[in-house]
C-alpha cells in the first residue's frame, strides 16, 4: 500500500470479528515495529503479544473496562524498555527516549496493521502496574501502548484534524515571524 495513503487511510478500530491472525501475520506486523527509529538504535522497546483471553480480560480491566481489548483475537502491548536506554543514556534514556523508542514503534505497528486489512487502536488509557500484574512485567519494562488487534467489524467514521497550520511555525530569516 502506497505509503500516504496508508498514512491517511488509517484509523483506530475498536470492533473486531472473531477470525484469528495467522502466526506470519503477526510477525510481519512486529517486523515493520522493529524498523521504527530510536534513540542511538537502541530499540529500547519491546513487545508483548496476548492471545489468552484471561490475560486480554485483566487487560481490558487494568485500561477502564475498554472491553474491546478483551474482544480483539490478539493484543499487543509495546513497553519502554527502560534498562536498554538508561545503560546507553542514563536519566534521559530512562525518562524520554524509550518512551519515543516504543511510541515510534507503536506508530509503525499500526500503520502495518492497516496496510495487511487488519485493523488496531493505541489504548493509552490503563493503569500501568494493574498492566505489569497483568503480564508480570519486570520494572524496567514499562508498559506504553495496549494494541488490540484483529480484522475490522466497523468503518471507523474519520475524527478531523486541525488545520495545518495551527501546528506550523515557521520562522525565516526573510519572511516576517508568525
Ligand atoms: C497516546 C494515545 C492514547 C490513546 N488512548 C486511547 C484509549 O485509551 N482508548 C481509545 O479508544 N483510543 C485511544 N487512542 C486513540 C485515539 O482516540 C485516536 O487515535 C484519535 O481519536 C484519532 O483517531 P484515529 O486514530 O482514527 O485517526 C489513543 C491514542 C493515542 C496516540
């Protein structure tokens, strides 16, 4: 799929139908993940990929009850990985770039996820150590976005967005400021 209109095309899915995601499905869409950029290419991210439904269900609880999770034939879940970016970057490792690591990360994991006709939401809204119990996390792994997957059972309407130049600042030696 060309890569704007993939870009444009993508939106988060919360309705899924039962069909599971064949094994080289998943590994194409953790593939295209594992390609984001990071922080000194320490990938300082990893990703935790649920298909018990008690551990969706604990899931779906630990994120306020959203029970798409637990609808969704997998979730992947993708963690800072703390440790990885603080031995490379000490505090700022620790605090910012496997946060950015794992963000950019989830962004390309939906992107793949759309362009395969599959569809995901980035679930943020979760009560981290309820996550870690959940998946017995370590502490260094913390946990950034709970993605459910699966193949769409809705067409998602399209949330608008602001426009362009509300975002853009531009500042040229030989145009006036903005
Ligand atoms: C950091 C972050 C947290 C989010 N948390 C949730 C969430 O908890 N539940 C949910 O349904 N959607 C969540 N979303 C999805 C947004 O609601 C969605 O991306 C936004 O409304 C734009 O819609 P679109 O993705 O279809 O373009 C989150 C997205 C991001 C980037």
């Amino acid at each position: 799929m060309n890569l704007f209109k993939a870009i444009l095309e993508r939106r988060s899915v919360r309705a899924f139908t039962p069909e599971t995601v064949p094994d080289e499905v998943v590994e194409s869409i953790l593939g295209a993940a594992r390609w984001a950029p990071s922080a000194g290419n320490c990938q300082a991210r990893d990703f935790i990929v649920v298909e018990d439904p008690r551990v969706k269900k604990a899931l779906s609880e630990a994120a306020l009850d959203q029970r798409f999770i637990e609808a969704a034939p997998i979730t992947i879940v993708v963690c800072a990985n703390e440790r990885r970016s603080a031995h490379r970057y000490g505090r700022r490792g620790r605090e910012l770039y496997c946060l950015l690591d794992a963000a950019a990360a989830a962004q390309n994991l939906l992107l793949a996820v759309h362009a395969l006709g599959l569809g995901g939401c980035w679930v943020g809204a979760f009560d981290d150590s309820q996550v870690g119990k959940a998946l017995n996390l370590p502490p260094w792994l913390k946990p950034v976005a709970i993605i459910p997957i699966g193949y769409p059972d809705e067409k998602p309407w399209t949330p608008q967005r602001r426009p362009l130049k509300d975002h853009i600042h531009i500042d040229r030696y030989d145009r006036k400021p903005v």
